[in-house]
C-alpha cells in the first residue's frame, strides 16, 4: 500500500451543528476523553499531511481556542458564512495560498469514529488509480439525508446527488457519500471555481466537483469503507451517545486483545489515552480517564473512577476516586477511598476505607487504614496511622506540611496540626492533638488527664435507667461480669 503522503488535510468545521441544542460548539463535544475534532485530526494525523487546515465558522473564538490547546501546529481558515462545504473547502485552499499541488484530504469535523486506516487505504487507492477524485462512501442502511453515489452500468461514479435533490430512483440508492475525499489539490483548486449555487439549498456543494472533474475527462473513482458506522457524523446527543459506545467498545476490545481482563465492558468507560499492561483486570462501573495507566496484574474497581492516575504492578483500588495519582506495585487503596492530586503511594502502601488524600507522599508498606484525612504530607516506610486521623494542615490562610518518619505508630483520633514533624519510630497516644515535633523514638501524649467522678450519676440522675444499672454493677461480686 503506498504510503505517500497528502500535501493537505482540510477538516470541515464551520458549521453550527444545531440539532445538538448546545451552548458548546458541536465539534467541541467530548466522547472518550477527546472533542469530535480531536479524534477528526487524530486520524488525519496518521496520514502526515504536509498541512492540516481546520476550517471553522460558527463559534470559531472557541473552535480555535481549544484547537490551540490541543493541536497548536494545525491552521485555521475562517469561513464567515455557511454557504456550503465546497464554499468551505475553498476557504481552507485560501488560507493554504489558493492551490497546493499534491493530494488533498477533505474530511469533516464531526466524524470521531474515522480510523487513519480508513484515510490510508482511501489515499492509497487514490494515488494507485491516479484518481482526480476519490470518494470515501459506505453503504448504509438508511440513506436518509445524505448525498447519494450514482454508479452508471460500468459500475463507475459518475455524481454525487444531495437527498434533497435526488429523484426516487436515486433515493433507493444505500451507497452514500461519507464527506470524505481524496482530491487532486490543483484539480480541485480549479473545479471549485466552477461550482455554482442552483441547487435546492443554494449553497456550493463539494460533491458538485466529482461531476465537473468527470465531465472534464478525469477519473473519478470511489474507496468503501469497511464499516458504515466509521463514517456516522454526529448530529444529535444521541448520535453522540452512540458513537461513545461504539468508540469505547473499540478501546476495550483492544486492551482486551492486548491481556487485559474487562469483566463487564457495558459499564466500563475509557478514554483513548489510558494505557494498560498485561493482565490487568477491570472491574464494573469503572471509569479510567486521562493518562491513567494501569500496571500488570493490577485490579482496578467495581465502581472507581480514575482519571491521570498510575496503578502500579499488581496494586488494587478498589471503589475509590483518583485524580493525578501514584498508586505503587502492590498498594492497595479503597473501598471509599479518594485520592487527590500528587498523591503518591510506594509500593505496599495501604489507604484503607473513607480515607483521603492530597499531595501527600506514603511511604513503603506504610499503612492509613481508616477514615483519615491525609493533606500536604510526607510519611516514611512502615508506619501506621490511626483511626479516625487528621493532618490539619490548613490554617485558614495558608496550607503547611506535616512529616512522619519510618516505623512511626499513631494512636488513634490524632490531630498533626501542621507544620510538624513526627520523628522515625515515634509513637502518638490515641486522642492527641500534635501540635509539636515529636522526637524519634518517643511517645507524645497531648491530651486532657482523665479524671473519674464517683457516684455522680446516682447524684445527679437519680432513678434513671443508668442509676439503677450502675447501682446492680456495684452490688455484684468483684471479678466477675
Ligand atoms: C454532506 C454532503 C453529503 C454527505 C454528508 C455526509 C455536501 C453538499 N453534502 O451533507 O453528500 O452525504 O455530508 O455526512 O457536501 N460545513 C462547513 N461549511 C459549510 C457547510 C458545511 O464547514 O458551509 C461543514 C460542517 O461543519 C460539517 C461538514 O461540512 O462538518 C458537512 O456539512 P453538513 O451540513 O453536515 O453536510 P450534509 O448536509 O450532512
Ligand atoms: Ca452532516
């Protein structure tokens, strides 16, 4: 297959996309962690044009910001009014200078679902027949609304007709026109000009230019896609739900031939930047989003959501949240965890139940089993958090930093009023408020002495339940009960 590359792509992304009832731009929209136009210039990436020419229109301040965040080298040509998509296609050639010689790749913004396969085999078949056009179609099932491919006996393309100006006969053709193209980019630079309005919408269509380019004697020939729902623009949320599915049912058929065990694909969704090893194993209702990656054999879910978070080597997270993690080899974190920013677990560390975190670096095999609050913190290898701890470090104005050393125990129901430092093999007495450094080796006790008043209840709630219980406790024999 020749791999010779287009000179141009022009993306078509001028117009308004009304039926999705949106304050976002259409081809802003999102499914598995990319907008519409993101996965539009994915796949026309892989075919390393020389030149990738957005054109936008309709919200374009917006359009060509997020095109600036995510794909700075792109250029962007505007189209001031919808006036069709050859109209389209000729802004895009102006703002390449006019004429490009070479191939040029037409494709539009709101088809996330095209493989740089697809676009390959397109620009190869096109190079190979020394075609002056070829055109991407696909047969669907229902036809409606799109340009329809008039075939004449030989089977060769001679037109391209819109629905709303095809007869009956030509209504009953299911080949359709995808909107993508291969062109002959001085061919097409001259054919435009040729391309007039006196069609029931009064735009200049693209398609028009198979028909000029045939009647002036060049090939014109024609590339179907595999798989009709490649070619599906998104008009409608519900077009957007479905191609989310179909899109995210690719990613985890692929990491599922990759090793990776999906236990219930239907309520797994990912992103098209997570990264799995070897026998990881996903569990339901779990969403990976971001640069998550997930180590081998590490186990992930029922229920987490993880988005840029790296699970390590046979880790596991269980119901948990995470944003911007570390999880080490061999941790494990959750049920009812949350993990916050610039949390970072070594390997072995253990963040157990109704436990979060943030930027807090948890050392080797050191453990924060149960309901804790761990922020702006360092805790070294070994040590052991109580119960029901937190580390305040949050003064109303600034935030400050706690240390925990090595091979620490601390008691229960602690509070590390930051800054503050716990040294190696401390220890902290259940119910303390840390307010000082503690040295290494020591036991800091920080709370109230408690002191027992005898008899107060008989006293003061006489004939109550409690009286009456604590008087039988005091008839009973010492040593037993
Ligand atoms: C177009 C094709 C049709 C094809 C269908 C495939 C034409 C005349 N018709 O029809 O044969 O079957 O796509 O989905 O080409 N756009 C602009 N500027 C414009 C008009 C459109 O940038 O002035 C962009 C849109 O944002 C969109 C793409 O071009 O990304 C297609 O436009 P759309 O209006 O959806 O064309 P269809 O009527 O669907
Ligand atoms: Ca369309």
């Amino acid at each position: 297959m020749s791999t010779s590359r287009p000179a141009a792509v022009v993306v078509l992304a001028a117009g308004e996309g009304t039926r999705m009832k949106s304050a976002t731009p259409k081809v802003l929209h999102d499914i598995c962690g990319r907008s519409l136009v993101g996965h539009v210039l994915a796949a026309a990436g892989e075919l390393q044009p020389e030149q990738l020419v957005v054109v936008v229109g309709h919200a374009r301040e917006k359009v060509t910001e997020h095109l600036a965040g995510v794909a700075p080298e792109v250029r962007t040509a505007v189209q001031a009014e919808q006036n069709g998509t050859g109209h389209a296609v000729r802004m895009g050639l102006e703002e390449l200078g006019g004429r490009v010689e070479g191939t040029v790749v037409v494709v539009c913004g709101d088809t996330p679902l095209l493989t740089g396969e697809t676009l390959r085999r397109l620009s190869a078949t096109h190079s190979a027949d020394g075609n002056a056009v070829t055109v991407l179609t696909a047969e669907v099932p229902d036809a409606t609304g799109y340009g329809r491919i008039v075939r004449d006996d030989s089977g060769a393309v001679t037109a391209i007709v819109e629905h709303k100006d095809a007869s009956e006969t030509q209504r009953a053709i299911r080949e359709i026109n995808s909107g993508v193209f291969a062109f002959d980019g001085a061919l097409l630079a001259d054919a435009l000009k040729k391309v007039r309005t006196d069609n029931s919408q009064g735009e200049e269509y693209l398609t028009d230019v198979l028909g000029i380019l045939r009647e002036a004697g060049h090939r014109v020939g024609a590339s179907v896609a595999g798989d009709h729902r490649e070619i599906a623009g998104i008009n409608n949320r519900v077009q957007l739900s479905e191609a989310r599915r179909i899109l995210n049912d690719r990613l985890l058929t692929a990491a599922m031939l990759s090793g990776v065990t999906v236990i219930d694909p239907a309520t797994t969704w990912v992103d098209v930047t997570v990264t799995f090893e070897q026998d990881a194993v996903v569990h339901p209702g779990t969403q990976l989003h971001g640069a998550t990656h997930l180590g081998e054999g590490c186990e992930v879910g029922p229920n987490s959501r993880l988005t840029d978070t790296r699970v390590g080597a046979g880790a596991r997270v269980d119901n948990t949240v995470a944003v911007g993690s570390e999880v080490g080899p061999e941790a494990s974190v959750g049920p009812y965890a949350y993990l916050r920013p610039g949390s970072r677990l070594a390997r072995k560390a253990k963040i157990g139940t109704y436990v979060e975190t943030k930027n807090a670096s948890i050392g080797e095999g050191t453990k924060v089993p149960h309901l804790s609050y761990v922020g702006d913190a360092t805790i070294g290898e070994f040590s052991n958090i109580g119960a029901a701890s937190v580390f305040v470090n949050y003064d109303g104005q600034d935030k400050h930093h706690t240390t925990v050393g090595s091979h620490c125990k601390t008691g229960s129901d602690n509070m590390f009023v930051a800054p503050v430092t716990i040294g190696d093999g401390a220890y902290t007495a259940a119910g303390s408020v840390i307010t000082k450094d503690v040295p290494a080796g020591s036991l800091a006790v920080a709370r109230g002495q408690q002191r027992n008043i005898e008899g107060w209840v008989a006293r003061k709630r006489p004939g109550s339940a409690a009286a009456k219980a604590a008087e039988a406790a005091s008839r009973e024999p010492a040593g037993e009960g």
